[in-house]
C-alpha cells in the first residue's frame, strides 16, 4: 500500500514537472530551441509594444535632443542625465503622435547617467510601470525604444531585441543595439515594464549601456527633488576615502585612502558600512550621494559591522 501511495505521488510529482516544462515561456530559457521559440518571442515583443511605446518621448533642447520615457500620469520621465545637463532647464518633449509638451529638468546623477524631467503641463499622460529591485538578471531578454537622429514622424520609433550581459547597481550592458539619439531612452523586460534607460553608446554590437532601474529606485527622492549631482559637485564636496564594493547587506570596504577622514577615524579593510547618519547604505552610489552632498568638515556618522562586531563613530569629512 505505501509503496502505491509512493509510486503515485512519483507519478504526480513527474507529471507536474512535465507540465512546467511544456509551459516554460520561450523567453525565459537559457536560449531558444528552435523556430518555434524565436517566433514566440517575436509575438511576445509585438504584443508588448503597443503599451511601451506610448510613453516614449523624444526630449528636445536648444543644445541637443534625446529620448525619455514617462513613468507616472502626471508626467515623470525618466531619461539619462547627460540628456538634460543640468537642474531647472526648461526643455520640450514630444510624444509618439508628435504632440510637444513642455518640461523641466529635476535632478540625477552623473555617476551612473541617471536623470528626470517633468511635464509642466496639466493632463493625465501615457505611462509605464517600472521594475522592481531585482527583478532583472544576466540572460534576461529586452529589448529597447528610443528616437536615433532625432524623432522622424515618417519613420517611427526604433525597437531593438536584445539580452542583458551584465548588471550591477549602477550599469546594466546589453547586445540591444544603441545609436545617437537614444540616450535616455527606455529598456523594457518582457513583462513591458523598464528595467533601465540607454546612457553610453559604443560601435560594438554588444557594448551598450544603459542605468538600471536600481538607481533610480534606491536614489528617487534625490533625483526628483534635488538637483543633479555632477562630478563638479563630486569634487567639491565631502570625502571620506574608501573604495567598497557591494555585498547585499552593505559595502564591504576594499582598501582605505592613507591620510583621509575615514582612516584618521579607524575604519579599515573588510569593516561593512551599514548606515550614513541613519540611513541604510547598499550601494556605492548612494553613499558617493549622501557624502557628496555634504561639505568638507561636515560631521557624519557611521555604522559598520567589523566582523561580528556592531560598531558606529562619528568623523569629519575632508576634502579630495
């Protein structure tokens, strides 16, 4: 009798396996397996781009032009921060249909690209939802809207398929083709929400990088309420004096510059910062962020983890 019960569930067990592996999407395989797949992932891509391409927007100034895409109905674009150059500047977007609306730039950073602008205009506009933390990884598929050379009534919206080759918190790499006029263009998952806007454009076919979603999300209220964080400002503001890499939990510190604010306060190799004057710290732009934007002489405090040692200090910022 038990050994029936067992061969039954076996039995169930094996059935239900056969049934996830009949049901497995085309585009969540390692790699397709035949015509069939390469034509699923084509009708995937059609049924998703109606939706996307609404809230494209090509993003026109006096010193150049770019693409957006819209994140919200009262007309949040996210788009790269080489796109809009600065804070406060007063700039046109243009819808699909070719209808201009106008904007402002808010703010972003120059240390991944990433950037936002906001309608001006009353109105509900075209949107799309953007990616959680995570949810994108290497060999995922995507693939990428944008305006190269500028919108062209005549000839539409660009798309290009592609698969996701490297990722961390601050850049993402591609094969989905980029050209002049994409930057801050969108990168969609094949669930039809944004995982990353285009930044830099190479000649090589799978050199192509664009900012994660994860940069947006971790920094979103200094990027649309603050202004754009540039290298300038990077230059000019506090220093601590660590090069981390991240761990998930916090940022692991790999060396310690001789002579700086944090090695004069005893932080060390291998300590783990968790906090900056309170506020949780996973990834290396966001305390590049938080320590920036204060100025040299500024007092900060620091939670670390030294081994299994929960530590915190307070110590002066110095200047590069």
């Amino acid at each position: 009798m038990k050994f029936s019960a067992l061969t039954s569930c076996l039995a169930c067990l094996m059935s239900f396996a056969h049934a996830e592996l009949v049901e497995r999407k085309a585009w969540e395989k390692p790699s397709p397996s035949d015509k069939g797949d390469l034509l699923q992932i084509q009708e995937r891509l059609q049924a998703l781009l109606p939706a996307s391409k609404r809230a494209l927007v090509s993003i026109e100034a006096a010193d150049g032009a770019g693409s957006g895409v819209i994140v919200s109905p009262e007309g949040l674009i996210l788009t790269a921060a080489h796109v809009i150059g600065d804070t406060g500047k007063r700039m046109k977007v243009r819808l699909p249909n070719g209808e201009l609306a106008s904007a402002v730039s808010l703010g972003g950073s120059e240390i991944s690209d990433a950037g936002m602008l906001r309608i001006t205009e009353d109105g509900e506009w075209p949107f799309v939802e953007i990616a959680e933390k995570g949810s994108s990884k290497v060999g995922d598929w995507c693939y990428g809207l944008g305006h190269p050379g500028g919108f062209d009534s005549k000839r539409g919206i660009v798309v290009r398929l592609g698969r996701v080759i490297r990722k961390n918190s601050e850049t993402m790499q591609t094969d989905s083709r980029l050209l002049g006029g994409d930057s801050g263009g969108p990168l969609f998952d094949f669930h039809g929400k944004v995982i990353a806007i285009h930044s830099r454009i190479s000649q090589d076919p799978d050199q192509n990088y664009h900012v994660p979603v994860e940069s947006y999300r971790t920094n979103w209220d200094f990027f649309e309420n603050e202004s754009l964080l540039t290298l300038e400002r990077i230059g000019e503001g506090g220093f601590l004096g660590v090069a981390c890499e991240e761990n998930g939990e916090g940022l692991v510190i790999q060396s310690v510059v001789q002579g700086s604010a944090a090695a004069l306060a005893g932080l060390r190799p291998k300590d783990l910062i968790l906090k900056v004057d309170g506020e949780r710290v996973k990834n290396r732009e966001r305390l590049t962020i938080l320590i920036s934007s204060k100025d040299p002489n500024d007092e900060v405090a620091i939670e670390f983890m030294r081994g299994k040692t929960l530590a915190s200090l307070k110590l002066i910022l110095g200047s590069r």
